[in-house]
C-alpha cells in the first residue's frame, strides 16, 4: 500500500502543514484530574468559494497501457511517460499552485483500487505544500451504485482521507466530486441524498433537468472536454484546451491558444463558485495542460498553465 501513515509520520505532517502545535497522550492521575485539559485541536481549515480546480488522474503509469497502444497519446509530457510517484506529484503540485489551482480533484475507482493506493501520498504532499485534493467518485459513471454502497465509501473516505489536512473542505465539509453516466436521472440525486449521512459537500455532475429534482447535492458540475467552454450558472463554469483521444485521427476540440486565453477570461468573469480545469493530465484523450514537448514556453510550465498564471 502507497505511503500508510504511521502516527508518527502523521504528526510529522501535521506539524510541516503548521495546523497543529502537537499531540501528545498521557494517562493522569486521579490526583491531577483539575488539571486544565489539554488544548483542542483547531478545525481543519477550510477554502473560501470560489475554488479554481483541475481534474487530476493518479492512474499512471498503467493508464499509458491500453487497447494495443503505448503510450494511449498522442503527445509527449514533458516529464516523460511517468508514473505516479512522489517525486511526479511534487512537481505537478507545483505547476498546478503556478497555474493559480488551488485544488485537484482526483480520479478514484474505490477501494483497494490503484487509485485509492495513491490517495494518502497525495494528501500527504498536499499537507506540506498547503495544495488540497478532493476525490472523483468514477464508480458512478459504470452503473448505478446502491445507496448501502455509496454509504461504505463514504464512510471509507470519511475515515482514511477526509480528517487530513491535505483534503479539500468547503463550509467545513469534505469535498467529494461524482461523474455519472448518460442514463442518470434524478434518481441518481436521490441515492446521494440518502447516502451521505457523513456530512459530505456533493458535487454531481449534470443530466438534462437536473435542476427540477427534488432532492439537490450542494452543487452540480459538467465534465465535458470536447466543448471549449461549459456554464452550469450558479454552480461551475468549466473550460477545455482541446480534445483529442489517442484513438481518434483527428481532435473533436482542436488546440488553440487564443481560444483558451478568452475561456480563462470568461470563466473568470462568471464568478462560479467553480472554476474548473478539464484537465490537468487525461493523456489518453488530449485535454491535459501539464506541460508538454508540443506546447512548452520559457518558463516551463507551458502555454496553457502560463495562460492561467496571468489571471492570478
């Protein structure tokens, strides 16, 4: 398993992350019971809406590996065909931080999955940077989970990943994205309702008349990266640099850097409470804006994360 954090490797992360002074445990005596208790640790913080935020895929190196192709792209990222290492993620944070992205919101496939391992060393980078990551519920978007399934991974996200300092809270509340399929419906709504007795901030994504649906999450999302831009008003506005899977012979989006400059600015003057990044490194189907050999810049973090640099 990725990076198990020991007690003592947790408390090193806290005290780096600057939340807490400390923690110590101690058996008393019945003699020293009026002694003033320890001091309660302070909440974990949370970041103020609006959020700007990338989706982000911890699947490498498997993922270069698919239906007879390696690597499953058509460019090259500058950092090579990586996996998902420490050393990857400390430099993908950073260019992240450089892009003005103060959250990534990481592909999980449930428990014990190859997702899952690497959630804990992503929270643990993100403690020490002060970058923070909320999950992306995928299992969804394959069919329709139970509301007892939804509740075990909840209730499993809840107690490895949510309490970390590297987890991105809203309004004090764990931060959990959901892609969902084309047949969903508000039945779908209704299931995260039910399931989320653990206190999450929902984020679903959007299927025709989802705003009519009696039962609401706390905000709706739309991953759509062949469109250049998408607005769901009052809930995220999302943009896309190009779209173009590594199976296809030619982009349904095609790369155009003035064309991303103007969805930058337009999804910044829509005020969302979510602005998101479609994506940050789906390789397979082109719409990545890490660096790479066909769009590098001087600074070295690339044409598409310079763009989003000059609206900081």
């Amino acid at each position: 398993m990725w990076w198990q954090l020991t007690a003592g490797a947790l408390a090193v992360v806290i005290a780096a992350a600057g939340l807490y002074a400390g923690i110590v445990w101690m058996h008393l005596p019945r003699s020293a019971a009026v002694a003033p208790p320890p001091a309660p640790s302070p909440a974990l913080t949370s970041l103020a809406l609006p959020i700007r935020a990338a989706f982000y895929y911890p699947w490498f190196p498997e993922a270069w590996h698919q239906q007879g192709m390696d690597p499953f792209t058509h460019y090259r990222p500058t950092l090579g065909y990586y996996g998902t290492t420490v050393t990857t993620v400390r430099q993908q944070v950073r260019a992240m931080q450089y892009a003005g992205i103060r959250a990534g919101i990481a592909s999980w496939w449930g428990q014990s999955s190859a997702t899952d391992s690497r959630t804990a060393m992503l929270l643990q980078i993100g403690a020490l940077t002060g970058f923070r990551w909320a999950l992306y519920y995928e299992l969804e978007g394959q069919g329709d989970p139970s509301v007892s399934t939804l509740a075990s991974d909840l209730a499993y996200i809840g107690a490895r990943y949510a309490s970390q300092p590297g987890y991105l809270r809203v309004l004090g509340r764990p931060v959990l994205f959901v892609y969902a399929d084309g047949k969903d419906s508000c039945g779908m709504a209704q299931r995260w309702k039910q399931a989320n007795t653990f206190g999450f901030y929902v984020v679903l994504k959007v299927f025709t008349g989802y705003r009519t649906c009696v039962n609401q999450p706390d905000a709706w999302h739309q991953y759509a990266p062949a469109q250049a831009e998408d607005s769901q008003a009052g809930f995220s506005f999302a943009i896309s640099p190009g779209f173009w899977k590594a199976t296809e012979s030619a982009p349904r989006l095609a790369r155009d850097p003035s064309r991303w400059a103007t969805s930058i600015s337009d999804m910044v003057a829509s005020r969302a409470p979510w602005q998101l990044v479609t994506t940050f490194n789906e390789w397979g189907e082109g719409t990545a804006v890490e660096d790479a050999t066909q769009w590098q810049s001087a600074t070295a973090f690339g044409i598409y994360l310079d763009a989003l640099h000059r609206t900081i």
